[in-house]
C-alpha cells in the first residue's frame, strides 16, 4: 500500500465542510478552480488528496476572517485529509508547500489552522534528525541532571566582543550552564562573529582550565548564505564551542537541514517570528504540527516560551509545547529535542514549571531574572539553581529561600509577576 501523510485542521467556511474540504484537498494536489482534460480518474486516484475525516463542531453568523465569500452561517469543524507520499516525497520543504500552503488564502475559507501532521516512515530515512539532543546536550555542558540553567547575554546588541566576554566570564564563575545569543546578535559591525566567537571562547577555555566544566554559549552563525553558516559553525567548532545557534525563520528548512548535515555541534534553534503563526486561533500552525518539521530538519534546542511569560501565549499552550517537543517520532526517542524555557523566566516560574512539566530534561533561560538580580549576576545564578532545588525537593519557594538569600532576594524582587 502507497503510504501516506496526514495533515488535520481546524476549518471555517461560509460552504458546508465538506465542500470545502474538497476545494482544500483539489487545490493542494491535483486539482484547481475548473477540471481539467488531464485530470484523468486514474489520476485522480494515485496523486489526488483525499478527506478522511470530518467533523462538525460549530457555527457562527459571521465570518472569523475576511471572506470574498458571504453567508448566513459560517460552519466549523475539523478536517483530516491524507496524500500520497508519491505526491512530494520526503521532502520537508515540499511537504510544507502541500499542508499549509495556498489553502489559506482559497476564498472557500474564513479560518483555517494546521493542528497536526503524521509524517509517514520514509521521513526517517531521508531526513537528519537532531544529532545531540538532550543526552548529547548534557555531556558537552556537563550537567548529568537537573536543568541547564542558561541566559541569554543582555543588552541583546551594542557589547563589543571584549565586552561580551567579559560579561560570559562572569556568568561562568557565577555557575552559569548555558548562555546564548540574542537573536538580534549575529554578525554585527559592532560585534563580529569571529571576533566574539574569540573572545568568549578564550574567557570561557581558561575557566574550563579552572573548573573542568565548559559553560555551553550558543553562538548565533544565522547568516544570508548557507556557505556561510557552515564556516561560521566551523570556527565556532575551531575555538572549542559546543553549541550554534540558528534563527530557523531566517534560514527555512533547507537552510537548518545543510547546517545540520554539515556542522559537529548542537543546533539552538530559535523561533523568532512564531507570532505570526500562533497569535490567531483562526489561521495558522499550531506548535504540535510546526515543530515536528524542524525536529526533523535537525533542531537540538526549541524555544516553548515559559509560564508566566511576557508574550500572550498561555501556560497551557506552553506546557504543551514543550510536551511535543521531547515526544518520539516514529516511535524513536532519538528524534527528541530539548524545549527551551525563556521570554520573562526567573526563580519565581521553576516550580510551577516543574509541577507542570514533571522533567528537568530542558534548558531553564533567564535574561534579566539573572541579569537584574539585585544582588548581582551571581546571585541571579544561585537564585534560579535554589528555585529548581526546592523544585525538586516538594519545597515552597516562600520556605526553601529562609535559608537561601539569593532566592529569597529573587522572590522580591520578581514574585509580583507572578500574582
């Protein structure tokens, strides 16, 4: 039997679902606005889309999006729909091109979001998965348990290299596990990616020398040509870095797939720009779909955002998130990724998150939560760490920081985010 790929969604249309979900499946494979001579059955039945599943959940008197179409009921619902594998191949850019294509601008719509995808076993083969992930993660930052506690070096842009390693070297000695890049931070004139990679990579090498443990910085090498990223992960790679970092919007599928092919280290991948899909519940991608193709392209890291965070996504959503991002595909745990916690993080969340999440398997990142301790980076560091102690341990944060002062001065300074 001719395996096949599976997409579901949420859809509303001013046309009962079944006729749009037929336009859908026309127009994302064989089919367009009128038929066609060559538009044979046979053909029809090898390369045509075809409806699995629909049903009905609603309906509304007006239209959630503009629609060229107009009607006194709006019928929604979901809908499963299925391709021939034959249609693209395994190909992820190809597959992206079929799922969520031009099907949400077709005039039959008024909203349309991609809620999953079921890649068939040929994706196995053909794509490279993540190289490190979270056990790989762990051996080159030296962390066996507990949560990478990492940070993101703030300001985001204006530190010169010296500048930036400076502030590294300090977070190092504060006890720091990870640090990463701004995403607006890659190869500024102020800045230079080679001139940062050797700088920090010095300051962070001699306090390996010291320590025996190498804080993982997340250098950002997203660049215009993929050539380019390669030699920027090689001389991450030259001066003893253990991780990249990548702004997977920027660089697209095919861009993340030749880095991962190509480079030796773990692949930070950020998801600036995810807005544009997630904000709406009435068009785009849910993270479920969305992050199993950059899984699959080769993401070691994904962002999720974080509980309480400074965005509008909500903590279920969050939790969710970072669900899927560590659920095996094909049944292969060796296509899990490391979920990222960031975007507003201190010591006030990581209870709630480990309540929530039942696993330190993640990377725990916070900007000013560390930055703007009031006591200081080191502190901010031990904050977090006490925060996920007491985690661990069934404490309250309120009782575990009478004896932990930099908790307890976490706790005043951010707590009231969390009321």
């Amino acid at each position: 039997m001719t395996e096949r790929l599976y997409a579901e969604y949420e859809l509303e249309s001013p046309l009962p679902l079944e006729k749009a979900a037929a336009v859908i499946a026309g127009e994302q494979s064989s089919g367009t606005f009128v038929k066609l001579p060559g538009e044979t059955e046979g053909l029809l039945a090898a390369s045509g889309a075809r409806i699995e599943h629909i049903e009905e959940t609603g309906a509304s008197s007006a239209p959630s999006l503009p629609c060229r179409i107009r009607s006194e009921r709006y019928a929604r619902g979901r809908i499963r729909i299925s391709w021939p594998l034959s249609n693209m191949g395994p190909s992820l850019t190809n597959t992206l091109a079929t799922v969520a294509g031009n099907l949400f601008e077709l005039a039959e719509v008024s909203a349309l979001r991609l809620l999953d995808i079921e890649f068939p076993g040929a994706f196995r083969h053909a794509c490279p998965g993540p190289a490190f992930g979270t056990e790989g993660t762990r051996r080159l930052a030296g962390v066996e348990h507990g949560p990478l506690i990492g940070t993101i070096v703030k300001p985001s842009v204006g530190l010169s290299p010296a500048e930036t390693a400076e502030l590294a070297l300090k977070l190092a000695e504060g006890g720091i596990d990870f640090i990463k890049d701004d995403e607006l931070q890659a190869n500024g004139p102020h800045c230079p990616l080679s001139e940062r990679v050797k700088h920090v990579m010095a300051a962070l090498n001699r306090q390996a020398d010291k320590t025996g443990k190498k804080v993982m910085y997340a250098f950002n090498i997203t660049s215009d040509e993929i050539d380019e990223m390669k030699r920027n992960a090689d001389l991450v790679l030259a001066h003893g870095g253990t991780c990249l970092m990548v702004s997977i919007h920027s660089v697209g599928l095919a861009g993340l797939t030749a880095v991962r092919r190509h480079a030796q280290l773990p692949l930070h991948c950020h998801r600036n720009g995810w807005g544009l899909f997630s904000r709406s519940p009435d068009i785009g991608i849910s993270y479920r779909a969305w992050q199993k193709f950059w899984r699959l392209a080769g993401a070691d890291h994904l962002h999720v955002n974080g509980l309480s965070n400074k965005f509008s996504e909500p903590d279920d959503s969050v939790i969710d998130s970072a669900d899927a991002v560590a659920e095996p595909l094909f049944d292969e745990a060796s296509y899990a990724a490391m979920p990222v916690f960031s975007s507003g993080q201190t010591a006030a969340q990581a209870g709630a998150t480990y309540q929530a999440l039942g696993t330190t398997d993640l990377i725990y990142c916070a900007g000013g939560g560390i930055m703007g301790h009031p006591s200081g980076v080191a502190d901010g560091v031990a904050s977090l760490r006490q925060a996920w102690e007491a985690a661990l341990a069934g404490a309250s944060l309120g009782d575990y920081a009478k004896d932990h002062p930099p908790l307890a001065a976490a706790l005043e300074a951010f707590g009231a985010r969390m009321k």
